[in-house]
C-alpha cells in the first residue's frame, strides 16, 4: 500500500534499530544456548544478623553471570524506606562479590532485598535465577542507665550471663572502673557523666553491643561547730574549746585535714593558728576537739578597728568528697550586757484590743533577748502611770530570750474611756530607744448592740475553703476603716489567729495565708469592728461562725507509682514480691511503656504516701517511687471578642501549614467528630483508668488553636495542614467548666505513647507546683529522641517559679501576654519562659462544632506549638534560639 511506503525516514530508522536490537538479543540467548550452564545466582548476608540501634550492619552480596557484556550493578533495598540503591563496583568479571554497610535508627525486625539493576537489560538477561535474594535483620535498642556511683566508694553492677564475655568498645569509662568477668566493678575516681558501649559475646560467637549510661558524684560534707558562738573578755587573751562535726552524704571512708585557722574581721584577716589538725571519717561520720586561743593582738586589732565581733575559720579538705568545707563561728569580744530584742504583746499575741469599759484584760507579756550578763531594772507602765516595777539578775548568755509577763495585781485599768498604751521600759542596762507599746481601747457601750454592722457572709456555721474565703458585710457612712478579726477556741481561752484592715466593706483572704493560719476542718469565728478616721471604734458586729472545709491535695491519695527501668538482670516480679510482703501496699497494675524503655507500676496503700515512698526509693536503688501528683489545665472560657492578631503580635509571617508534622496533645479529650479538627486526627488514645474517651472543652480548645483547618468556617490553627495525635491524660472536671485534672501515671503513659506515634511536637498545656521525677525522666526521654516539648509557664499570680513541666530545662516554656500590656501569670515568672504569646481572648473550638474564646497561658503554649510545627527547625536552631531573648523570633528568620 502506499500509506506503507510513504513512512517518514525517522520512523523507518527507528524501527530498523528496535528490529536489529531484538536479533542481537535473540542471537545473544542463541549464543548463551551453546555455552555450558554454570551455577549462576544472586545471594546475600548480614552481619550481625541481631544488631543494635546505631550499630553498623556488614552486607555482603554475591553474583555470577553466564558471561558479561556490560558491567552490571547490584542494588541492594535495606527495607527501613530507603528504596533501591546501586552497591559499587559494577561486576565485569563474574563471580563478583560487594559489600556494604548500614546503620538502623529505629528498633524493628528489616527484611534486606538485593537484585540486579532492572534499567541493565543485558545483565538481566544473562543472570540465570534466582534473581533476587534476601534475608532479615533485627535491630532492637540497647541502651543502660546504670545506678549512680560515688567517687571513692566501691561500684558493681552486673551486666549480664557469667558465660559470655564482655569488653568495652568505645566511648568514656571512668578509670577507676573495669570489667571482670560478667561485672563492671572498681572504686570510681573522679566525678563526671560517662557513657560508653560494651561488647557482649556468647559461646555461639553471636555479639550485641550495648550503651551505658553511668553518673558519678561525690559525697557531700558538711560540719556544724558547737559552740556556734563565744564571747570572751574585751581586755585579755581568752580560750574556749571547739566540737566539728562531719557528715557526709554516703557512708564514706575519707580523712579531712585543715593547715590552719583564720581570725577574720569581714573579708580582713588579723591572725591565724598555723596548726594543723585531721579527723578520720567512718561510715560517713566524725567528731574533732580543738583547744582556740585567741591573741591578744587579735582582740586589740579588733578594738581599733571599732568592731565587736570577729569570726574563727577553718577550712577542712577531703579527699573523695566535694569540695572544701568551711567551718566559721561568730566571737564576741566583750561581756557588754544588752537587749538585742524587745517586743510586747497582749496574751493572745496581738498588739491592739477593745474592750467595754469596766472589763477586765487577760495580762500582757514582754519577750526580750540578751547578750552577757547583769541586772535587769525596768517597770510596766500604763499611759504615765507605773503599773508594777521589775528587778531580775540574768545569767550569762550569748543569745537567750525569756519571757515576762504582766502581773495580775493591779489589773489594767479599763475605767477611761479611750486608747490607753502599755509599755515595759527598761532602766537598766541603760538603752536609749523608744521602748515598743500596745494599746487597748476601752468602749463606753456595747457597740455590736447600739451601733451594730451586719455579717453577711460567711454566716450560721457556713463551711468553705481557703480559695473562697471570702468575708463581706453591710457598709456604714460613719465608719473610716473596717478591721476584720478571726478567733479560735472558746471563753477565755479565745484568741486572734489573723487580724486585718480594709476601707471596703468586704475582705479576701489570701490563700497562702489561710493555708498557714488555718486549720482544716476546725471551727473559727469572725467579727468586724468599725473605726473613725481616729481609729477609735464606733461600730461592731457579732460574732459569726465559719468551719475550713477541705483543702485540695497535690496527690491522689493512697496512690503509690514506681517507675523501673528494664535492664538485664533484673526481676520486676520479685522486686514487686518482695516490696508487698515488706510494706503495706497493693498491687493495683502494671504498665509497660516500651519506648521509654520502662515499667510502670501502681500500688494502693494505707500508708502515708510521700512518707513510705521516701523509705522505699531510699532502700531500692534505680527506680522512681513518688506519689501519684495531680496537674491541672491552664485555660477558662473567655465570652469576649479576640483582640489580637498572633502574627502581628509577633511581627512574623507564616511560611507553611505545618503539612506533614506530627504534633501530639496531651490534654482532656478532644472531639473527634469536629468538621475543623476530625480530618487532621491520625492517632488517639485514653490513659485516664476508669474514664472513658470523651470530648471536653480544653482538650477540643488547645487542638483547634494547633490544627483547626483553614476551610472558611469555624475556627482556624496556626498550622492548619499538621497531624494531631490526641492523647488524653487529663480528666475535665465539671461539665460547664474548662478545667482539666492530670496525673502522673496517665502524663507518663501518653508521652510514651506519643513517641511510639512519631510525633516531633508534644503539647502539654498543664503544670503543677511540684517538680515530679516520675514525668521528668519520660520528658528526658522523650527529648533525647528529637521531640520537642512545650508546655505553660502558670496562671496563678502568686507564682514565684515555672510550674511543671514549663520549668523542665529541656521543655519549652510560654508565658502570655495580656491586651493591657501585662504578663502572665506575673512579670517575674514571664521573664524566666522561653517565649511569651497572647493568652487572653483567644479563638477556639469547642465540642459539638462550636467555637468560643479562652484565656490562659495554656492557650499561649499551644499557639507557640502551632508555630513551632509551620517554622519546624531542627533541634540544633531551636537549642541555640532558647539562649537568645526571643525564641519564636529568632526561629523565624
């Protein structure tokens, strides 16, 4: 046909080359036919075939081929996600043999494929199968923390089977230390964090190599002197003798020496006892007598330069323990007799009282403090009047205080009305000062009856708590100034345990204070007296009564966790057996957490919880044992319109959406049904026992400020495209309200679970006020992984410290910022976070599809999660931005 014969040329060329392309591959197979059929085969093998994180695979890959015509490649898949890669050099002469390495990052069983190029047509044409060819490695995590040793003391701990043998590979081993047999053993010499890796071989020849984590530390020391002052004569050289006591921290051997000892003026010395002296250490103890005698030139020295008190020291040095330790004692030159203190009281400790005219006053006492000896003289006085004289010889003393009290013959008198002061003034020593007073004033009429002020709250035995214990009353025009007291007890045997002051007709007691003063559960009484702008009283109430209801614990009570790190060697089951037979405790369950490498228990007890986890933690070496602490959420609902724009806050711009990154929320339960939230959810769980997974306000809130999508509704995250992992460690604890309880035991199992889920961000928006070692050492964990860890700086402000974990010093901690300028919880405590974000009228979602507005620096931490997860530095840019003065905006350059 002719459409045949009009093909283009090119077209023809390309047919002729594919058509001559085929012969020479017929031919080549022709070829093949007649040659001899050798044993042609691709094999491949892994050396070791168990091996540890980290620790370099051999692979060692064998091919022969009927004949070459190019040089072929072999690749090799290592099955962790790498793909192909072609292993160097290509074979030209068969049989060849390539080998290579590789190191896993992540635990887990690999299955390693080798096969030839598939793109080298001709050596896949003349390889004979088999192929491919594989075989599996299995990779686990061996990593030790050992107990900590002590330099100076003997160390061993026992690395595994007495029949393998064991050496040291790399890194650093204190050199005290060596291995014997199947134990790492010797008397630890210098103090530092040691890590370094041994090899374990067994019979078979089969070797897993193992890291160690050891820290050494040294004993601390300490010595009190007794006395801990002396006075001696102004005008000769004087002696007195001297006790040291040491002690040390561990029950250490050791000698401690000291050249000589110092007589010291502040920073000036002006003499020395150039002998030496030494004391031996037994289990960590020891006693030394020294005989002082001070010159007389020292004395001197001391009178001209006007001063009256010098200070001895010595200062004695160990061998094994830290550092020098200094023992100084304050001595007196002179037997000068004065009062250092003088302060008066009426007997229920208060230093003003009302009373009807006519009634009679309890008594008055004065304390009063002294140095030397001599005769006192003073009298008691009322107003100008001299109520009863005082005469007493007081012995020799360096700082004692005794008490006198006012006698009962005379009585105060209470027949004038008005302020009336009491005073004791002092003759002899002689002392020019104004001598303190208290005074008493006397009502002409029972106020509470003729001028009374009403109560209003708390009344008729009302039962409340410190956090909301608040007084009020009705107000009155006449009154200037409303002094509010608190009494205890009954009759005369009533008195004032707080008293206070306030030009409003109401009174909040600050919750420190009512933690101190006031005792749960007991019955107290309040009143209120009304003063003129003379602070005379003209007005009084009766007396209410009120009952301290309970306090919140910090723990759950009767709870007891221990965290166990699995090691060789160890049995929990006996550690458990024995630890129940020997305490008063129940095993209530047992948790593994296989990515912290450890074990969690739970016991119940009816013992004192903090007490008997100090007893065990203290017999039992290289575990965690603590109560099960209580954390809260940081957030409350907000009726009011967002204020401000984050990202101008921050003056930053938003490069991403955080696509990809994983961020895990440990917080209540999040809805996972929300339009804006359910499509970036990948993983969740529920840690809180007894409590199934629901949706609560804060969890849903801090999710939505992260990862709410960008689809026009609702609300939108700061890093809308990232991947949520919701964790619920925390319970919400009224329906209508925000606020989340947290424990230890479920914080501890969702960081766990967060690293088995691969998040690079954890979001913790809780604290405590107490440091837990318990979650520390899943945060340390956690952390030495790669994941970063955010968490609030606190909302009380009253704070004087981060809470926890905000003050963990590898989690990032945020504090907010208020739309009028102030921080949160404080201006103190902002300054030690890392960064600072708006905390207040934030735009969040809330279960159901709803979206509402929250306060708190629980929302600061997740916005800063949110930007962490857009920006997504490595760890190395956010280790060195946490060393500058703003962390989110040195990240954002």
């Amino acid at each position: 046909m002719k459409t045949q014969k009009n093909h283009h040329p090119s077209t023809r060329r390309s047919s002729v080359y594919s058509m001559k392309r085929v012969s020479i591959f017929i031919f080549a197979f022709f070829l093949l036919s007649l040659l001899p059929q050798a044993a042609s085969a691709v094999s491949i093998t892994a050396s070791p075939r168990s091996a540890s994180v980290g620790q370099p695979v051999t692979i060692t890959l064998q091919s022969s081929y009927s004949s070459v015509v190019t040089p072929c490649f072999i690749q090799v898949n290592y099955g962790d996600g790498s793909g192909w890669t072609n292993i160097p050099p290509a074979c030209s002469t068969p049989p060849c043999t390539n080998t290579t390495t590789h190191t896993y990052q992540l635990p887990g069983t690999y299955r390693i494929q080798a096969r030839t190029n598939p793109s080298d047509i001709d050596c896949v044409a003349l390889l004979i199968p088999p192929a491919t060819a594989s075989t599996t490695v299995t990779v686990s995590t061996r990593e030790i923390d050992l107990p900590d040793g002590v330099v100076g003391m003997d160390y061993a701990y026992e690395l595994g089977d007495r029949t393998n043998r064991y050496r040291k590979k790399s890194g650093r081993m204190d050199s005290g230390l060596k291995i014997v047999r199947n134990k790492l053993k010797g008397i630890p010499i210098k103090q530092g964090t040691y890590r370094f890796q041994i090899t374990e071989t067994d019979r078979r020849g089969n070797t897993v190599d193992t890291w160690y984590n050891l820290k050494i530390t040294r004993a601390m020391l300490t010595v009190t002197t007794t006395p801990d002052k002396v006075t001696l004569d102004r005008n000769r050289a004087g002696s007195f003798r001297l006790t040291y006591h040491f002690k040390s921290s561990e029950e250490l051997d050791d000698t401690l020496s000291s050249p000589r000892g110092v007589f010291l003026a502040g920073s000036r010395q002006l003499g020395s006892i150039n002998k030496n002296i030494s004391a031996r250490m037994t289990k960590g103890r020891a006693q030394l007598n020294e005989q002082v005698t001070i010159p007389l030139s020292v004395i001197k020295a001391a009178q001209r330069m006007g001063i009256d008190t010098i200070r001895y020291q010595r200062t004695f040095t160990p061998k094994y323990m830290d550092a020098a330790t200094t023992s100084s004692i304050g001595v007196t030159v002179g037997t000068g007799f004065t009062f250092t203190k003088i302060r008066i009281t009426f007997l229920d400790k208060t230093s003003k009282k009302f009373v009807k005219r006519k009634e009679k006053i309890d008594g008055a006492q004065v304390e009063l403090r002294y140095e030397g000896a001599g005769l006192l003289k003073g009298y008691w006085q009322v107003d100008d009047r001299i109520l009863a004289r005082v005469t007493k010889s007081l012995p020799f003393a360096n700082a004692r205080t005794i008490t006198l009290r006012l006698p009962k013959v005379p009585p105060l008198p209470t027949h004038s009305i008005g302020s009336h002061r009491l005073r004791f003034v002092i003759t002899n020593p002689p002392m020019r000062i104004p001598f303190p007073q208290v005074i008493y004033v006397v009502t002409g009429e029972d106020l509470a009856t003729s001028h009374p002020i009403h109560l209003l709250s708390p009344i008729k035995g009302t039962t409340t708590d410190t956090g909301a214990l608040k007084f009020s009353w009705k107000p009155r025009h006449d009154v200037a100034l409303y002094k509010l007291e608190i009494l205890a007890g009954k009759g005369k045997n009533q008195k004032s345990v707080f008293s206070a002051f306030s030009k409003k007709p109401s009174y909040t007691l600050p919750d420190r204070i009512g933690m101190k003063k006031l005792i749960e559960g007991k019955k107290y009484r309040w009143r209120i007296t009304g003063l003129d702008h003379d602070n005379n009283p003209i007005a009084r109430s009766r007396d209410e009564e009120f009952r301290l209801g309970s306090r919140p614990l910090s723990y759950v009570p009767g709870r007891l966790l221990m965290l166990v790190t699995v090691r060789p060697g160890l049995d929990i089951n006996k550690l458990l057996t024995t630890l129940t037979s020997k305490y008063p405790l129940t095993l209530e369950g047992r948790k593994p957490l296989p990515q912290l490498g450890r074990e969690l228990v739970t016991f119940a007890t009816s013992g004192n919880v903090e007490q008997l986890g100090r007893v065990i933690a203290a017999e039992q070496q290289g575990i965690v044992i603590q109560p099960d602490y209580l954390y809260l959420t940081m957030g409350a609902i907000s009726e009011q319109a967002n204020r401000n724009n984050l990202f101008q806050f921050l003056r930053l711009k938003a490069t991403s959406t955080g696509k990809g990154v994983r961020v895990a929320i440990i917080d209540t339960g999040v809805d996972l049904h929300h339009d804006d939230l359910s499509p970036n959810i990948v993983a969740h769980a529920n840690f809180i026992k007894g409590s199934p997974y629901r949706a609560e306000i804060h969890g849903t809130a801090v999710a939505g400020i992260i990862g709410a999508l960008a689809n026009g509704t609702g609300s939108a995250g700061i890093a809308p495209g990232s991947s949520l992992i919701a964790l619920r460690g925390c319970e919400q604890v009224r329906p209508d309200k925000a606020e989340g309880r947290c424990y230890s035991s479920s914080i501890i199992q969702a960081i766990d679970a967060a690293i088995t889920n691969k998040a690079r961000f954890i979001n913790m928006s809780l604290g405590a006020n107490v440091p837990d070692h318990l979650v520390a050492s899943g945060l340390d964990t956690a952390t030495d992984a790669g994941i970063v860890i955010l968490a609030p700086a606190g909302n009380d402000p009253q704070q004087t410290r981060l809470a926890f974990p905000a003050s963990h010093p590898k989690v990032i901690s945020v504090a907010g910022a208020l739309d009028n300028g102030r921080k949160m919880p404080n201006d103190r405590v902002a300054a030690l976070a890392d960064c600072v974000l708006p905390a207040q009228y934030i735009q969040v979602t809330l279960p159901g599809n709803r979206v509402s507005f929250m306060n708190g620096t629980s929302m600061a931490s997740a916005e800063a999660a949110g930007l962490l997860a857009d920006l997504h530095p490595d760890a190395e840019k956010i280790t060195a931005c946490r060393k500058t003065p703003r962390l989110l905006a040195c990240l954002g350059k």
